[in-house]
C-alpha cells in the first residue's frame, strides 16, 4: 500500500509541474517581482504576433545604440514568449512625464532624436545589432515617471504594418551587476 501512495504522489508532482508552461512553446512566463514590475505587450507587425510578458525586463537609461553618437536612450531589455530578443526603446527619454505623451514619426537619427519635444521616438529590435522599426504613432499614457527608475503606464504604438499595445511597469533589476539580454 505504501508504494501505491508514492507512486499517486509522484505522479501529483509531475501533473502539477506541467501546469506551469506560459506558453504552448513550453516557455514559461516570467512572472513580476512583488507585483512591482513588467513589460506586458501584444500584436501584430508585418503579419509576425508578437508578445512579451516579462516581469523583470531590464531597464537601462544610457546610450544604447553606441555606434550613432553619444546620446541618452530608455532602453528596455526583454524576451517573447517564445524566447526571441526583444528591445523596446524611446529615443529622446526626457520627454517622457506622467500623462499622455503622443508617439511622433520624426526622422531623426541617433543622437538628434534627443532634440525632438513634440513626442516620444520609440523603436522596437527583434534581433541584437539589428536595424530597429520605427513607430509611427501612437501614444504612451504614463501615470508614473521616475527617471532611471520607474516608468510606469500603458503603450499603444502604430507601424506602418501593425500595431503594438499592452502595459510596462519597467524598474531597474534588484542586481545590478546582472547582464543584460541586449546591447
């Protein structure tokens, strides 16, 4: 009898484990930390769906794109569900306030992006050094901005061929000598 009810407890522990998948790649979602933090998107861009629901992206406000001049970006570090590099970045941070800010289509090149006021310049990456895709509208409705430390609100952001939307509640890492997924 007591081999039977380890044999019925282990099979319990293996069913149980199993309900843990985040995705049906078998890719679990990174869940946030404390409720505090995330990166939450979905969509469509160029006929690809992409989501991103990552609780602890990492967050970095320096010049991400090194080999265009120096300049300062909000770069934000993540993953898909299914595992592929993802990199959200505003071009020009210091716009960004609590409130709604509207995404602008300015063709400035890194680091004149800094000059633009009118709206945030924010580019996605699906590959490290790869060329980035521009939005072309769209808006971030922030309810919370701390620089460096805290960006907090809703996305919505248009392509020429797709749209992106969801939530970030972006905060640095607890460890800062962690490495970054991205440049």
């Amino acid at each position: 009898m007591t081999l039977r009810l380890v044999a019925v407890a282990l099979a319990a522990l293996l069913l149980a484990g199993c309900g843990t998948s985040g995705s049906q790649t078998g890719v679990a979602a990174i869940q946030p930390r404390d409720g505090r933090s995330g990166l939450h998107l979905s969509g469509t861009i160029d006929g690809r769906h992409i989501v991103v629901n990552d609780g602890a992206p990492v967050l970095r406000l320096a010049d991400c794109d090194v080999n265009d001049g120096v300049d300062v970006d909000l770069c934000v570090f993540s993953r898909e569900i299914n595992g592929g590099f993802f990199a959200f970045f505003v071009e020009n941070p210091d716009v960004l306030e609590a409130g709604t800010i509207p995404v602008v289509d300015d063709a400035c090149r890194s680091p004149r992006c800094d000059d633009v006021t009118d709206g945030a310049v924010v580019e996605l990456q699906f590959q490290p050094g790869a060329k980035r895709l521009r939005a072309t509208s769209g808006r971030l409705e922030l309810v919370d901005v701390v620089e460096g430390q805290r960006y907090e609100g809703n996305v919505s952001l248009q392509f020429p061929d797709g749209r992106l939307s969801g939530t970030m509640n972006v905060i640095p890492r607890p460890d800062d000598d962690e490495e970054p997924v991205g440049p």
